[in-house]
C-alpha cells in the first residue's frame, strides 16, 4: 500500500533537475498562504521575485523572469497573522504548469498541517515543481507530506525542536539561514525567506544578477553568520524554570570561575546531578551555556562600546582574544573584528 508520504517521496525523486522552462518564458511560482499566515513569509520573496523581473526589465530583458503569484485553500480572501487581508487565487490544477512552490509559515500552519486535502495538495503539486521551498515555520507543512524525511532542513530557531521531535527522519539544523537539500529548500525564520528567495535567484539568473537584486532591496546576497547571533541564550530559555537563578549567577560574573564545581556549588547540587540535569532542561552542557553567554555579553560590548578587543575578552571571561575569536566562529560564524565592522554603532 502506498501512502501521502510515500507518494510525494515518489513524485519528489522524479522531478526534473533541469528547468523545464525556456528563457522566454516566465518561471512560475506559487506561494501558498493560509489563515493567520506570517505576513512577512509572503510578501518577502514576492517582492524578491517582482525586483527581479523589474531589474530584467529595466536592462531589456523581453519576458520577466518569474510569474509569481499568491494561492490558497478557501479562503480566497485571508488575514495574515500582522491583520493585513490578502487576496489569493484558488489552489491551482495539480497539473498546471510550475517552476517553484513556496510554503510560507506562520501562526495558522498548525491548522493548515491538520488539512488532510491541503497536506495532500502540497505532497502531489511538490512532485510536479522543479523545487520546493519552506519559510520560517512553512517547514511543518513539508514535514507534513513526508518531503522533508531523510533531508536536511531549518526553520525558526525557536520551532526547530518542535520540528526534529515532529518529523524524526528530518535533519534538522538550528543555525543556517537557509538549507538546500536537492530540490527541496528551507530557510530560518521570517526575514530569512528573503535569503532563500536571492538564493533562488541566483541559482535561476546567476550571481551577479542576484548581486543587484540586493542592492537594489539595501541587504546582503549572503547574511552574514547562522540563526545563533539572532537566537543568543536562546537554549538556556528552556530552563529558565529550574535553574533560572543559576543564569543570573552565570550572567553577574562572566568575568570570573565559572567551572563546574562553582556552578554546582551555586546551584546547590553536586557536579553529576547538575551535569545531568541541566543538561536535560537546556540541551547544553553547564559549559556551553557559560560560553553562549560570554559570547552574548562580547557582541553586545562589541556592537554598543569602542572597548577594545582585548578588554572585552577580558571581561567577558574569555581571558584572551584569540580564544573569545574561537567561541565567535562557533556561534557566529564570524570573528570578533568582523562582528563589530557589521553591527557596530
């Protein structure tokens, strides 16, 4: 017996890995919404999608390179989650033409998962799609048709849990911006849609062209670092319950010992017990934490004070440059110096 799953699987590895449109002919995508959508996972690669064909346009291009539009289930007329309504065309024939298939999220994905016909749509019209894309919490629907098993994907740092406990066979990754894993795509939260959308560009047009698309939208080609320098303690955020007055302590003497039989000591446990524990509650290590929170207090020093790096390092318990530059490209993806080029006042 063959299954949803088993058939989008199925219709996903028979895809064409080569554009079945010509140059002189639009690229159409749909992006899919539906009630309380996120705004934003709609109307950013749209808008990516349209500054494209504006720059073909304006350099004589005859045909714009895509046909976006926006399709949704039966609420031709929906709100998105910001209040603004939307008008969507309705869900498109299985067998119409399609380039890309983008699955915005946002707050009323858990409803649009829990549509057995709307999952089912995804899963048939996905095989019919030379590629695949999720935003922000979209990726559930994906998981959903069984699109995302045995794949690498991402979504916002804070659902990322949610969605490796949800779809087991998933690879879930909880730093990138964005993740292509074959023809199948998925990008972090919200505003990381834009940074999926140029990546599409620039895999349709080349890089050049998605150079321009950027600067004419004022944002990077390619952001800077992973979800972590968005996301900074967010692991600790998990225990906050039980060993909320232990973060205080780490947070008021970064500067200072913060090993393992000081934290016990201030947690009142022994070294095992809080090793094990703590570990339950956050995922991290007593350690890790301790270092997520050093690098958390260096950026913000980095970005707001002229303090020079080595001080910083100092201070924020590191103990010297070269070992707070470490920690940064473990977290940040970026070195101190180039953290504060970028988002220093």
């Amino acid at each position: 017996m063959v299954d949803r799953r088993t058939l989008a699987r199925h219709d996903l590895a028979e895809m064409p890995k080569s554009p079945r449109f010509s140059p002189e002919a639009p690229r159409p995508v749909e992006v899919l919404a539906f009630p309380a959508v996120q705004l934003l996972d709609v109307a950013g690669p749209l808008q990516v999608f349209a500054t494209a064909n504006d720059l073909a346009a304006a350099r004589g291009d005859g045909v714009a390179p895509y046909a976006p539009r926006v399709v949704s289930t039966r609420d031709l007329t929906l709100t998105a989650s910001a209040g603004l309504r939307l008008v969507a065309d309705s869900l498109p024939d299985l067998d119409a033409p399609l380039d890309t298939l983008v699955i915005a999220g946002g707050p009323g994905v858990t409803a649009a998962c829990a549509d057995p016909d709307l999952v089912a749509w995804v899963g048939v019209r996905a095989g019919g799609a030379r590629r695949i894309a999720s935003v922000c919490t979209g990726a559930f629907l994906l998981g959903a048709t069984g699109l995302l098993d045995g794949r690498r994907a991402v979504t916002h740092w804070k659902h990322c849990g949610a969605l490796a406990r949800r779809y087991p066979l998933a690879r879930v990754e909880p730093d990138p911006i964005f993740v292509q894993d074959g023809p199948v795509w998925s990008s972090a939260g919200i505003t990381a849609g834009l940074d999926l959308a140029l990546a599409l560009v620039e895999a349709d047009l080349g890089r050049p062209f998605a150079l321009a698309v950027a600067r004419h939208l004022v944002m990077f080609l390619k952001r800077p670092g992973g979800q972590a320098q968005f996301s900074a303690a967010l692991a600790l955020q998990a225990g906050e319950e039980r060993f909320g007055g232990l973060h205080a302590f780490m947070a008021e003497n970064l500067s200072g010992d913060l090993s393992l039989p000081v934290l016990a000591g201030a947690a009142g446990m022994s070294e095992r017990s809080l090793s094990r524990i703590y570990r339950q509650a956050t995922g991290l290590t007593p350690a890790k934490a301790v270092e997520r929170l050093r690098v958390e207090a260096a950026r913000r020093a980095l970005a707001e004070t002229a303090l020079p790096v080595k001080r910083i390092a100092r201070t924020c318990g590191f103990g010297s440059e070269e070992t707070m530059r470490r920690s940064f490209l473990r977290h940040v993806a970026a070195t101190p110096q180039d953290y504060r080029a970028r988002f220093g006042g």
